[in-house]
C-alpha cells in the first residue's frame, strides 16, 4: 500500500517540482519503514528520497556509517541527536564516524539538529555547533 501510494504522489510531485522525504523511525515510532534500506527500497524515482536520523538510526541500524555509505545516493537531508534524544555529544553515539562518513560520500546538506536540549538554549546551542563543527 505504501509503496503504491508513493508512486502516486511521487508522479504528482515529480510534475509539481516538490521532493518527497521518506524517514524511517525505530521500530518503537513505526513498523513499517525502519532502516535506511528499507527506505532507499520506497525511492522509485527522482521526486522521492530519504531523511536519516541519529536517533533512530542508533536503534535500527547495525551499523550507522556502512547504513549512510549505501544510502548515499539518497539522502536528501540528515537530523541530528543523541542517543539519547539529546544534543550531540550528551549520549554515546560517534560523531566522528558519522559525520566523516557524510563528508566521506558527499553529503552536502544541512544538518537539523532535531533533539530536546539539556540546558539553557543561549548556552547549550553554541557548544553544540561547536561540538559538531570539530568534525566537519
């Protein structure tokens, strides 16, 4: 049904210039698209790609890196948070390893730091940029 319903809204946007992003959730939020392959599996055409997340990705994914480098092709934007569903650097997720493989296949789109913060937003935002931006 999903897939029959993508192809529909993927001709219509196609035709609009509009992208479909596909996000797979863990499998607590979602059972039906829960890795990044699952969703690469959903891109038929052009107007549909992916959205990867931290997050979910830190539940779903054997290994986050190798689960980025096959879904390259389509990934059409990144959110970013902990494993804990914190900022960066709050849990125990490797920011190194992730981030060098976005940089490592050519992602070059933002990063949405999508996440409950620990501490004052004044405070914590500019240590979490710079916390990110040490390994870009």
């Amino acid at each position: 049904m999903l897939a029959e319903a993508l192809g529909i809204l993927g001709e219509h946007a196609h035709r609009n210039g509009v992208l479909i992003m596909l996000e797979p959730l863990n499998r607590y939020e979602n059972h039906m698209v829960n890795t990044l392959a699952e969703a690469v599996s959903y891109c038929s055409m052009d107007s549909i790609r992916i959205v990867g997340d931290t997050y979910h990705m830190n539940i779903e994914e054997d290994d986050p890196c190798r689960a980025l480098i096959a879904a390259a092709p389509y990934l059409a934007h990144m959110q970013i948070s902990e494993s804990n569903r914190h900022q960066p650097g709050t849990g125990h997720l490797d920011w190194g390893a992730q981030l060098a493989t976005l940089d490592a296949v050519g992602y070059d789109g933002y990063l949405a730091l999508e996440c409950r913060l620990r501490g004052e937003p004044e405070i914590v935002l500019p240590q979490t940029a710079a916390f990110v931006r040490k390994y870009l």
